[in-house]
C-alpha cells in the first residue's frame, strides 16, 4: 500500500473562521456560500465560549465556531460576503494560510471554488 500523497503547502487554499449565535444561523451563513461557489465546505463547530469586551463591558456568549475551505481567488468576495450574511454588527472574519495537507484534498478545494 502507498502512502498519500501529501502537498507541503499551497497558497491557493486557505481556512476562513467566523463565529455565529448558534448552529441553525452557521449552517444558514455557510449554506448560501456554498451555493455561491465561495467555499468548498464548510464544519459547525457547537458551543464555543467566546470572551471579548464591547462597548466598553466585557462579555461571555456561547456561539459556533464556523470553520470554511476556500481559495486565494475567492477569499476577497467571501469576506465581503460574509460580512453581508452576519447577523453580528463586527463579526469575525479571519483568513488562514493553508501550510499542507493531503494533496487530493486540496485539489478538491481549489475545484469546487472555481
């Protein structure tokens, strides 16, 4: 058996975090990204605990970790789009460089985002 290939990096692929309130508006966010070609897929990651200060007062919520697969060619779209979809006044928008991974894996990426 051989072992998979595994690409050391590419820098067309790349991981988008956002949180959301709760799972039901994470699956609503990525859901319309997928349908626009934005991202290839997208993982709900439930109860997270987020500790910030807003306005001034320091706070505790319980979110979604929304975790997303995209390419350099569309990130700009998605972070605007993202922006758009999010019920947050300042939502969480950040960009990941991809280091590696399984070679098929990113080319599959990079073909759903075309």
């Amino acid at each position: 058996m051989t072992a998979p290939h595994v690409d050391s990096g590419r820098p067309g692929v790349l991981i988008i975090l956002t949180t959301a309130p709760d799972a039901g508006e994470g699956e609503r966010i990525a859901g319309r990204l997928l349908e626009e070609g934005l991202i290839a897929c997208a993982n709900i990651v439930p109860r997270v605990v987020s500790l910030y200060r807003w306005e001034g007062e320091l706070r505790r919520d319980e979110e979604v970790l929304v975790i997303m697969k995209t390419t350099a060619s569309r990130v700009s779209q998605l972070v605007t789009r993202t922006e758009e979809l999010h019920p947050y006044e300042v939502p969480e928008v950040l960009v990941h460089e991809v280091a590696g991974g399984a070679a098929r894996y990113l080319n599959w990426v990079e073909q759903q985002c075309r």
